[in-house]
C-alpha cells in the first residue's frame, strides 16, 4: 500500500467547484534508468488514474513514463450530491490502490 | 636574501591578517531553497504538493503502529501534533 495524500473539501454547496488535489508515492521507474550495476531498472510506472463521484467516472487520466515520481494531479469536480469520492490508480505489476474521501453536498 | 626575507615576512603578516578575518567574517552557506525557480519554492511551501509530505504520513502511521511487543510511540508520548514529550 503506497502512501496516498488526498486533498478534497468535506462539505460544498450544490454547483460549487471543488479543487481535488492528489499525491501518491510511487517510483514511477521510466525503464530508461541504468541502476547501480549498469543494467537498465525495469518499467514499474502508474498507467491510469480514475475519480469516480458516487461511481460515475468524473476525472481519468493516463500517465507515462513522462511523469516523474509520486505524482501529483490536481483537477475540478462541480459538486451535485452527497455522497463518495473514489481514487484509484493503476499500474504495472498489479500495482491498484483505491482511496475515498466523503462529501457532503449542501 | 634580505628582498627575499622581507617578502616572506610579509606575506606571514598577510596570512595573519585574513586568518583574524576570516574568524570574524560572515557565514557564507547558502540552501539550495535560494537556488530554486519560483515554480520549485512554491511548490516545497505547499504541503499538498510537496512531497516529502508523504513520508510525513509514514512517520505518523509509524508513530502509532506498535513495535513488535512493545507499545507504540503514541502510548506514551501521545499525540504527536501536540507535543512529542512523553
């Protein structure tokens, strides 16, 4: 389980746009990199990110090996109901976390 | 040979002079903050983007995780965003 640091507002009014902000510890090792006994380290990348609001799908992204360690991604969401925000990354080597966080609509 | 002795003892006298100022002069060190882009500093000042953050959050699920028999950190020495006096 990788640390995982979510920063979501806990309460909104009904058509707000909420800032999510999101960072996750991960290598993110491009398969470029040569270690220390000169062979080249394998690919361990995050491929995909998805938010889901209540399960609808609001917020994914893909992710390369452009993207360097721990990513960050932050976006908006406009807030219509209560209920869960879900974050779950993607990667190789079985890598899947899964987060929430809860929001209460006004 | 006098020219020459002459030389020496003046540069001793100058050695002495900048040992005495050096003791006296200010700290010249710098952090590599100061050496940053605008972009980087701001985002080392955000705690949601920087991410040494991350192994912030380790530290306090280290802190209240028991060790092997023994009690954690947290049993003794509390809650750490008060005070880490046990």
């Amino acid at each position: 389980m990788a640390r995982a640091l979510i920063h979501a507002p806990t309460t909104a009014r009904k058509g707000e746009v909420m800032e999510i902000r999101t960072l996750i510890a991960h290598p993110m090792e491009t398969g470029y990199r040569a270690g220390a006994d000169g062979r080249t380290l394998p690919r361990d990348i995050l491929r995909r990110f998805t938010c889901r609001y209540n399960n609808e799908v609001v917020f994914s992204a893909d992710l390369y090996p452009a993207i360097s360690a721990n990513p960050y991604l932050a976006f908006s969401v406009v807030a219509n109901a209560s209920g869960t925000l879900s974050f779950t990354w993607e990667g190789d080597n079985g890598f899947a976390q899964t987060e929430s966080a809860t929001i209460t609509v006004a | 040979m006098k020219v020459g002795a002459a030389s020496i003892a003046a540069a001793l006298g100058l050695l002495c002079a900048s040992s005495v100022h050096a003791q006296t002069a200010p700290d010249k060190r710098r952090s590599g903050f100061d050496t940053m882009s605008a972009r980087i500093q701001a985002m080392q000042r955000d705690d949601l983007q920087n991410p040494g953050m991350l192994w912030v959050a380790d530290g306090q699920a280290l802190w209240n995780r028991p060790a092997g028999n023994s009690a954690s950190c947290a049993q003794c020495h509390h809650d750490a965003r008060q005070s880490m006096k046990g």
